[in-house]
C-alpha cells in the first residue's frame, strides 16, 4: 500500500508538471492516464483483495507501457524520464518473489532500455522539448525520485526491522518454553542437568544440593482433584 500510495502520489504530480510545461495534449494525456491507472489499481485491489495480483499488474503497465509512451511524448531522453525508469525498476523488488520477481525485472528492462535504444536511433520519434523545459524537467524529476526511492527505502527497513523483533521475541518465547515448566515457571530438568554438567560438576566443593518433597501430595490431588493440586504446585513455586 505504502509503495502503490507513493506511485499515485508522483503519477499526480507528474500529471500537473506535464500540463504546466504544455508538453502537448498526448504527453498531458498520457500522464494522466497513469495517475487513473494507479488509481483503478488502488480500489481493484481493495475491493477483490487481489493485492500480489494487481501489483505485478502495476509493475508490467507502468514499465511495459505507460513509462514508455511518457518517454515518447514527454521529451526522450533530454527529459528526466530516465530517472523514473530507475524507480520503476525498482518497484520489481518489495513485493515480488522468486521466479515472478526475476521475470518481471527482464521484461521491464529490456523493455525500458529498449525505449532508449529506439530513441537514439531514431531521434525523432521523441518529442522534442527546450533547454529550458529539460532543464526544468531533470530538477523536478530528480527531487520527486529520491523522495520516492527514500521513501521506498524506509519502508522496506521498516517492516524488516518489525519482522526481525517480532522473530527476536518468538525465540525469547520459545527459549522460556523449552527451559522452564509451563506449570510452575520453574526451570525444568534440562536446564537442571546442564547447570549441574556445566557448573556443580566442576566445583563440587562450592555448592549443596538439596530436595524438596511435599508431603501427601497424592492424598490432596485425591481429595481436592488434580486442579487444586496445580494451584498447590504453583503456590509451592512461587
């Protein structure tokens, strides 16, 4: 959501920077097509709750179409259009896996870099824009860029950093399970035998043992049942 949220968000304003600089009315209409892209995807994915599904949906159109007609209409390659084929590309990571994820990057760069190689060859198949508005355009394209590679960054730290808590806390959790008895809290023999292996059996002199019993223990489990005997247990621990 974070990552589909900042792509409607630079779609938007991609939309206006286009329609200020009066790059033509195909360049407007491409720009705004994506912000209505992104957009349908946001409310598809909510309402179908098909959120894998529309994210490699948004990758394929954004990278396989809509990037690329905008490096057409918007000025090729004197545009700042290069620098969003890096956040594009970038978009292949966070959210896919496996074969998916590596597939989907081949395509997308062979066909962004292909918009490239096309516009060198044939140079007039971009349209052409001023020094100024190139100028205007790299500027612009570049904050919006490292904002959104910043933002993208931090969410992807942030949700390893909440992943390897949570994974800190289980082992914690399971580390009490497995050492102490679910009953009483105690320390169980396990932890018992290794304290003993570990430490009394190299220096007997310094410690005693000594054994508790408790007396007619079976006689209240008999009288009082075993869940009054529990209560007796954890009491006795405590």
């Amino acid at each position: 959501w974070v990552i589909v949220f900042i792509g409607t968000i630079v779609t938007f304003v991609s939309a206006i920077i286009t329609v200020i600089e009066k790059l033509g009315s195909f360049s407007c209409l491409t720009s705004i097509s994506c912000l209505a892209f992104m957009i349908t995807i946001m409310i598809f994915a909510y309402k179908k709750n098909a959120y894998h599904k529309c994210y490699i949906a948004m990758c394929y159109f954004l990278n396989c179409i809509l990037l690329p007609l905008n490096f057409y209409t918007c000025g090729g390659i004197d545009s700042g259009m290069i620098l969003y084929y890096l956040v594009s590309i970038f978009l292949c990571v966070p959210c896919l896996k496996g074969k998916s994820r590596i597939i989907t990057f081949i395509i997308s760069l062979i066909m962004l870099e292909g918009t490239v190689i096309v516009s060198m060859i044939f140079p007039d198949a971009a349209n052409s824009i001023t020094r100024q508005q190139s100028y205007n355009d790299m500027i612009i394209t570049f904050i919006i860029t490292s904002c959104c590679l910043f933002a993208f960054s931090s969410a992807i730290i942030n949700s390893y950093e909440k992943e390897r808590n949570k994974r800190e806390l289980l082992l914690k959790q399971l580390e009490i399970i497995s050492k102490r008895d679910a009953l009483t809290g105690l320390y169980n023999r396990r932890v018992l035998f290794e304290f003993l292996e570990n430490n009394v059996a190299k220096n007997k002199q310094l410690y005693h043992i000594a054994m508790f019993d408790i007396d007619n223990f079976k006689l209240i489990n008999d009288t009082y049942g075993h869940v009054f005997g529990d209560k007796v247990l954890s009491e006795i621990s405590s």
